[in-house]
C-alpha cells in the first residue's frame, strides 16, 4: 500500500484496514516513501530513485518466508498511484494493481495544452518541507510557470506510465474520481483503451480538490478493491 505526496504509511495502513485485508490471510505492508515520513533520501516525485524503492520493497516482500511470492498487489492512491503505474511499466511483477486518483501522463495531468495548473502543482509542493525534495523537482516547478517546457517534458517522461501500457497484461482496477482538478478521467482513458488484460474502473465521489478523500462511496469501492485482489 502506497501513501499521496507528503503523507506517510500510517494513512495507507488506516485505508488496508477500512479495505479488510488486516487481520485476515494477508500479509499487508505499508511503508514511508523516500523523502516521506521516516524514510530518508529526498522526494523526486516517482522517478528513477523511487522506482528502485518500490522494486527494493517488492523483493524483500516477496522473499519472505510468509508470503506467496506470486500474489503480491499494488494499491497506491495519488503519488502513490504513480509509483504503482510506474513500477508496473518498469517489471515490477504485480500479480494486479489498484492504482487510485492518479496519473498516468504527468504532462498532460498538470500542463495541459503546455499550460501549467500553477495552482494545483503549487499546492502539491507546499505540502513538501523543502529540504526533503530534489532540487531538480523545483528547477523543472520553475520552468513550467515560465512556459519553457523542454525540460518539462523529459522530466514528466521519465514519471508517466501511458507510453508502455499497450505491453502490460497485469490485472488492473483504476479507482478514478469524476471531479479532480489534477488528475481527471484523461487519466483513465487512455490505459481503459489500451490494457491488454483484465482491468475494471471506478468512477467515484472522491480525489483531489474539489473533492476529498474518502468520500461516501470509498468503503464499497474498497470492498471491491478487496473482491479484485482476491
């Protein structure tokens, strides 16, 4: 389970539990992302580092003695959902995903028509202590409100899923909100489109301003989350 931007594994161990997967035959692991929580490193927004962590996790997971190293999923929401697209299109094997009110293409999500939401990429970094985030993350903040969008584009590259998914066959359930001023159902369309394997979305109630999460249809989405993994 993987927390949103500034958040850290106490909320995605909160959400495992309203799912109904602790306790039950499970193993649940929820951690801090790099530059997040107790974890060390700084924040670089779903690269390379935080690929190679989230494939570091996996493996450990997967050799423990207790679990079925063949049955590990992927539920992340927001940052989170990124890194669970993310590591999908790098090989992670997930057995299924659940990726939630996310992104697939970081350009297209926060610089539409190469025009910058400054307010929402804003308010996603103020949530951040500086001293924890990659210089880089605000040399690229920077260049987006000033329209130079070079740099812009290879940086969201390298964090965007949609160019790999016509390969991926992983079973996959987007949880997508119907009104999220960043991450909208462009977000969805495109992998609805070209999964090659079992997917299944929901449209629900929640995401980013101006909804919240949960919202009032969070609790069935996540019984179905459970349904899914199972």
């Amino acid at each position: 389970f993987m927390h949103g931007l500034g958040g850290d594994r106490s909320s995605t161990i909160a959400i495992a539990r309203l799912m109904g997967v602790v306790g039950q035959d499970y193993v649940v692991l929820a951690y801090d992302a790099r530059g997040h929580g107790s974890s060390g490193g700084l924040i670089g927004i779903d690269g390379p580092n935080e690929i190679a962590d989230v494939r570091a996790v996996f493996t450990w997971l997967r050799d423990r003695a207790d679990v079925a190293d063949g049955k590990i999923g992927a539920w992340g929401i927001s940052y989170g959902g990124g890194a669970t697209w993310n590591s999908l299109a790098a090989g992670v094997p997930w057995a299924a995903v659940e990726p939630v009110i996310t992104w697939t293409n970081l350009e297209q999500a926060l610089a539409p028509q190469r025009l910058a939401k400054t307010g929402v990429v804003a308010g996603f970094l103020s949530s951040l202590d500086p001293k924890k985030v990659d210089p880089e993350v605000f040399a690229i903040r920077d260049a987006a409100f000033s329209g130079t969008l070079a740099g812009v584009s290879a940086f969201s590259s390298a964090r965007s899923s949609a160019g790999s998914l016509k390969s991926i066959k992983t079973p996959v359930f987007m949880m997508q909100g119907r009104r999220d001023f960043a991450f909208g159902l462009d977000q969805v369309r495109t992998p609805w489109a070209l999964l090659k394997g079992p997917k299944r979305l929901w449209i629900g109630n929640h995401g980013h301003a101006p909804s919240a999460f949960p919202a009032p249809d969070t609790r069935a989405m996540l019984v179905e989350g459970k349904r899914w993994f199972e």
